[in-house]
C-alpha cells in the first residue's frame, strides 16, 4: 500500500474547529509523483514487441495516449523511458494516410486515432513532425459535416460535428469524436479564429441541455452535455412537467466545457456559464456524474484537461465549499493505484478493462494535476 503524504494545513484545522465551512486552504495535499514515476514504469514495461500499445485492440489510438502520458511527465525522462518513447513515435509514424489520417487501416476509429496521433506528435516534438500534424490538420478538417463534408446547413443538427470516421458507417457525429478532433486542432495550433472552431459551436450548443441555445427535441435545460444531438449514454429522463429528455453526464459536460474554451467562447458567455454551473453542481472525483464507474477514467481525464483549459485551481460547488480540484482527483487516483503501477476499471465499458489505456488516461490526468497543484 503507497504511504501517501498528507499535509492538513493549520488555517483548514482552525476553520474546521470553528464550525466554518472547508475552504480550499483545507484540502487534503497530496504528492502524486510517485504515481506518476510507477505509472511511467508500467507504460515502459507494457509496451508491445511492435512499439504499440494495447492487450486486445492494440494501435495508434492507445499508442499515442501511452505516449503522450510518458512525455508529458513532469521531470527529465531516462534513456529507457525516451527510448520507449521513441519506439512508439517508430511505431505510429507508418501509420500516416495518403489523405493526412493516422490509423490502421479497417480498424475503424479514424478520428479518435488520428487525434490522438496529433496530440502525441505535438507534445513530443511539433517541429519535427510538423508536416504529419499539418496533414492529419487538414484531414481532421476537411472531415467536419458542413456543407462540403455530407451537403449539411446549419439547419441540420450534424452540421459542425465529427463522426468516428469517414469509412465508419455510423453517420452521426457525437461530441466525444467531436471533442477529441478540437483537443487535436488546438494542440496543433489552429488558429482561434478559425472557422471550423466556430463551425463546430454550432454542434456543440446542440449536445447541450440548455433550451435557449438548442433547437432539438427532447432536450433538458440543466446546461450539461449529452452525447449528441440525438442520443445520450446516460438514460433517459422524465421532468415534473411530463417531458421526456435526454440526461446530462459527466464526461459530456467536461468534454462540452473544455471543447467552447477552445473554440474561443469567453467565460461570460451564458452557455459557457451554463456548462460550468452543471460542473459546480455535480462535482465529484468518485464517479462519471450518472454513469458511475462506466468511463471513469475517461471521466477523469477529460474533468482534468476541462479544468485545466478553464485555468482556475479552486471549484466552489453551492454549498460555499472551494475545491481544489487537482488535489482531490490527484489523492483519489492514487487511492486507485494497483502496486504493480497500473490502473484498471472494473466496470470493462469502452475499453477500461485494458490497463495500457486506463493507465495512460490516469498518467496523463496525474501530470495535469501536478501542474494545477503549483497554480
């Protein structure tokens, strides 16, 4: 069992005694580098002959977030852990389509493949494989539904969105591929102004429970996010009025969140502050708001880079408690640590029974709370 260093500051202790609510200065204090240092370990002993990441369904997609969960480590890397690195970066270059993608071929998942590809690439070395982020760029938005891609206006609910890829059959975008493509298209250096960025807010206010904004049916108005315009992973949900909506869940929130601070939308902005007030209601490092454990560590990963983009260390939820949020998912997933250095999830939904991807989502979401832990 780690020892974890707990350090209970003394004004928390004081405020604590008088009765006063838990302000920020309470929060629980928690170093996660020796996490991180055992988590990088089990990422370098993981690694597949091929460089690949993954047990069952190993390629590009895990690869790249192995990677990107290694090279964002907040310290020097050691010869074997660059080395690792490296033999990734061997192993999804060859990966690069004539049309600017990064995948393996009939594996389906281009979007999500290629995204990640383009983070890695970025991360570790834009300069240097400028030219590979600069295609798979063009092909991430050449792939937006607009009036080019799919003959959609902005009448129709897909317009602005991401499916899972141009060869998938399912013709629907959905704000997870969606959220990943505009994670990839801000590491990649598009600009802000961009008219795909404000292209993909009109999809975005359609996967939002907020009627003002969105003109589709079956929509709720508590401002959080749901999987796409015309569907939800949670359930279904029946208000006091008789109406029947689709229900709010985390991870879509957090995705909802961190995707309008890249396409530039200011805090003020009423379906920013709407998205962000869900976030101040539901907040909890214990489980995917009404999902519970299904993609917990998706959850985690996506709260963390939502957080981090809308840049404060303190969460204030209603009830007047200030969180410091780095520090409380960073003590919750070092509870979650397996010695040997993995992460796993139990509840086996969209691929968390493999301990390369949970793992690199855990290594990744630790690193980001060691920078916030500083601010």
């Amino acid at each position: 069992m780690r020892k974890v260093a707990v350090v209970l500051l003394a004004a928390g202790l004081m405020a604590a005694g008088c009765g006063r609510k838990p302000s920020a200065k309470a929060a629980a204090a928690v170093d996660p580098m020796e996490a991180i240092n055992s988590g990088v370990a089990f990422l370098v002993g993981a690694q597949n002959e091929d460089g690949s990441y993954g047990q069952v369904h190993p390629g590009v997609g895990i690869t790249a977030l192995a990677a990107i969960a290694i090279a964002t480590a907040p310290r020097q890397l050691s010869a074997e852990e660059q080395q690792t690195l490296d033999r990734a970066v061997e192993y999804i270059l060859p990966f690069a389509q004539p049309d600017g993608s990064i995948h393996n071929t009939g594996m389906g998942y281009e979007h999500y493949r290629t995204s990640l590809a383009v983070m890695a690439l970025s991360v570790i070395d834009q300069e240097r494989y400028r030219e590979q982020v600069a295609n798979a760029r063009m092909y991430l938005i050449g792939s937006q539904f607009n009036e080019t891609e799919g003959n959609f206006t902005e009448k129709d609910y897909q317009f602005g969105g991401w499916r899972y890829g141009k060869q998938e059959g399912e013709a629907n975008p959905d704000l997870s591929n969606t959220q990943m493509v505009l994670d990839a298209l801000e590491a990649s250096g598009l600009p802000k102004d961009s008219q795909t960025f404000q292209d993909a807010v009109k999809f975005l206010q359609r996967c939002q429970s907020r009627t003002e904004s969105n003109d589709m049916p079956d929509i709720g108005d508590d401002g959080g996010g749901i999987y796409s315009p015309v569907a939800s992973k949670a359930d279904k949900i029946e208000l006091p009025n008789g109406k029947t909506v689709y229900r709010s869940y985390g991870s879509m929130t957090y995705a909802l969140l961190k995707s309008y601070i890249f396409c530039n939308l200011p805090k003020d902005d009423p379906r920013m502050q709407a998205a962000y007030k869900w976030v101040q209601e539901h907040y909890t490092v214990d489980e995917n708001p009404n999902l519970g454990a299904q993609g917990l560590y998706y959850y985690y990963l996506t709260m963390a880079r939502a957080l981090q983009a809308y840049g404060d260390p303190i969460l204030k939820t209603p009830d007047g408690v200030e969180h410091r949020w780095a520090e409380e998912l960073a003590a919750k997933l070092v509870s979650l640590q397996n010695p040997e250095g993995f992460w796993v999830n139990p509840q086996d939904r969209w691929y968390e029974g493999d301990k390369a991807m949970v793992t690199g989502y855990a290594v990744w979401t630790l690193n980001i709370c060691n920078d916030m832990m500083k601010k």
